[in-house]
C-alpha cells in the first residue's frame, strides 16, 4: 500500500492535468528573455503580489538567498524570527553568501515592536550594521503560524523607520492569505521583496519566485545568474506554477482542515501534545512526552504513514494536495497508534 506522506508540501506529484500544462507550454531560451510561459508567471506573480517585477527562481532558498545578497553589506546583522528557515535550513548560505550574522528576535518564529528593537543595534562603526529585517508568513518551524496582518504591519514600519529593508519570506504566503483572508498584495506590501514558492501547498514540482521593485530585481537577475540559476526552456516549469495557481489555490483550505482533522485526533492520545487551536494552517507541530521523535516515525512508517521530525521530541506532519481527508483521518489513527505503542514500550 502506498504510505500516506506528511512529511513536507513539497512530496506531492503533478497531477496528470498538471502535466498536460507542462507538456503544452511555449517556451524559450529564458537566459535570452524569450520563454513566454515564464515571462507571464513573472507578470502574473508580480501582480498578484502588487509588486513591479517577479523574477522565476529554482527555488526558495535561491530565492531568500538573493535578497539576502541585495539587501545587505559583509558584516551586517540581519534581525529574523526564530526558527526562520533562512538561518535554519539553507546550509549556512547568509554566513557564506552574504557574509551576514543573524540576530533573533522574540519566540515561536513571530515577534512584536519591542522584541525587534531590542535587536537593532545602534549606528556605530565598531558595531555590525543591522541592515535587514527577515519575516517569515506562515511560520514554519513555528507550526504554519500566519504573522497577523497588524502585528505585521507594526514591526516592518519600525522596521524601515529604523533604516532597515524587509524580506518577507513568503514560501506558504498563499496559506497564509487563505487562512486569514488577507490579501497576498496586503502581506507583500509590508515587505521590500517577497519569496514565494509553488512547490509547497500549491503542488507544482519546482519553483519560487523573487518579487519586488525593478530597480533590485535587475541586480537579483544577475545574482540569479552567478548562483547558477538561469534556467534555459524552464516554461515547462513554468506552466506548472501558472496551472497550480489557477488550479490549486482554492483548495488550499481543504488542507488547512485535514491539518485540524489531525490535531484533533492526536490531542487526546497519551504522549502527545498538540494544540489545535495553535494549528492555523497546513503544519502540524506534535510534541512528545515520552518516547522519541526517531521511534515514533519508525513505527509510523511500519503502520502507513510518512512524517518527519524538527527536533529529538518534536514531530512535523504537513497536510497537502495528495492527503485526502480520508487520509488525513486515517494517518491521524495510525500516528496515534504509533506514539501509543512506543509510549507503553
Ligand atoms: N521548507 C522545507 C524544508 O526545507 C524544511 C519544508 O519541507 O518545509 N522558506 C520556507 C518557509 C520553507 O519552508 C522552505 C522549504 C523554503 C523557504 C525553501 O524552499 P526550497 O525547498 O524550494 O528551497
């Protein structure tokens, strides 16, 4: 029998009308600006999000890592939420890239005004320069957390009074938009560029985009080129992100609910603690009392079901296009089976 896999959004497969749009698309030699297919994402990416220019990258990291490039000097501190992937999963790339140091700020991954200033250093030369400040919506290690729109607001326009550019690391912006009912141009306002990704919740195979103003998103065009991301006939690509977007979005809400479905499963089983009112999207955060994270996903996989980990005694299950909501009850039986069974050996 085929698994049921939570491990991340990004597992899923192209559905076959995906790949319909992916075998049809025009394309081009992108390096040239002539595939047309990625040339409308860009347009339609770039308006959706109320931005100048949207530049198709292979992916988020790629795409964080460019606005860490264009935002900063060597030296400087970039102020970010805790757990941020940025400082958690891209290999060290702000050190190595850019040369940056990071500083966090407040806990879970959000932060308010103060928590923020408290880690802007003041101008002086013996001091790093606090040039950036990285928000990430939804919060990922932070169990899918949307940044309110307000809170949001608030710290970014300190932000910028204080002198620092905003990267809104927006990789789930879509899940945030539709569990919150906040526009995508609204989220992206606050922010100076935007990453946002179609091989999560929107279940396209590959891709991100980089979005803002077109005077940075010409240098991101040649950062995009030194990292080696130049993609030639990626209109195939592209055609999948501009079917997920027409296709996919709506539905994004189904996932959110299977998320709740599994929650509410899990939060009465002995060993396991999950909040559902703390699940506001796609990700659920499932903490053990007991027995190892490594056990439980071992003995989860013996019962069906795929799920990855983000600490010893932490569980991550993310709910996406291929988990139904038969599924998703069935996975949250299977996973209560499997805490069950490594809590009473
Ligand atoms: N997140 C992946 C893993 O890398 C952890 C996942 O399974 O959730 N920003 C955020 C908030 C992300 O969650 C991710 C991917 C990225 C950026 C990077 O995207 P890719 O994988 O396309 O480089």
């Amino acid at each position: 029998m085929v698994p049921i896999d939570l491990r991340s959004d990004t597992v899923t497969q192209p559905t076959p009308a995906m790949r319909q749009a992916m075998a049809g698309a025009e394309v081009g030699d992108d390096v040239y600006g002539e595939d047309p297919t990625v040339k409308k994402l860009e347009r339609q990416v770039a308006a959706l999000l109320g931005k100048e220019r949207a530049l198709f990258v292979p992916s988020g990291t790629m795409a964080n890592q460019i606005a860490l490039m264009l935002h900063t000097r060597r030296g400087d501190e970039v102020v970010i939420g805790e757990g941020t992937h940025c400082a958690e999963y891209e290999s060290g790339a702000a050190a190595a890239l850019s040369g940056v140091q990071l500083a966090v700020a407040g806990t879970g991954g959000l932060f308010d005004v103060p928590e923020l200033d408290a880690k802007i250093r003041p101008s002086a030369y013996w001091l790093p320069r606090t040039s950036l400040l990285v928000v990430e919506n939804t919060h990922n290690r932070g169990g899918g957390r949307v940044f309110p729109l307000d809170q949001l607001r608030a710290v970014t326009a300190h932000a910028r009074a204080r002198g620092l550019a905003v990267h809104l690391d927006g990789a789930r912006l879509w899940n945030a938009a539709a569990a919150s009912g906040v526009r995508l141009d609204e989220f992206a306002a606050t922010a100076d560029t935007v990453s946002i990704c179609f091989s999560k919740g929107l279940g396209a195979p590959v891709g991100s985009a980089l979005v803002g103003p077109s005077d940075l998103l010409e240098h991101a065009l040649r950062l995009r080129r030194m990292l080696g991301g130049s993609m030639r006939q990626c209109g195939v690509l592209a055609a999948a992100a501009l079917f997920a977007i027409d296709h996919h979005r709506a539905r994004l809400t189904d996932d959110h609910e299977h998320a709740q479905l599994l929650a509410r499963g899990l939060c009465n089983v002995r060993g396991a603690r999950v909040d559902p009112r703390g699940v506001e999207t796609n990700i659920v955060n499932i903490e053990l009392d007991g027995p190892s994270a490594e056990r439980v996903i071992a003995r989860a996989k013996e019962l069906g079901v795929l799920i990855g980990s983000i600490a010893p005694r932490f569980l991550r299950a993310v709910t996406h296009l291929d988990v139904s909501r038969d599924a998703a009850t069935r996975a949250a039986a299977a996973l209560a089976a499997a805490i069950t069974d490594c809590h009473a050996t």
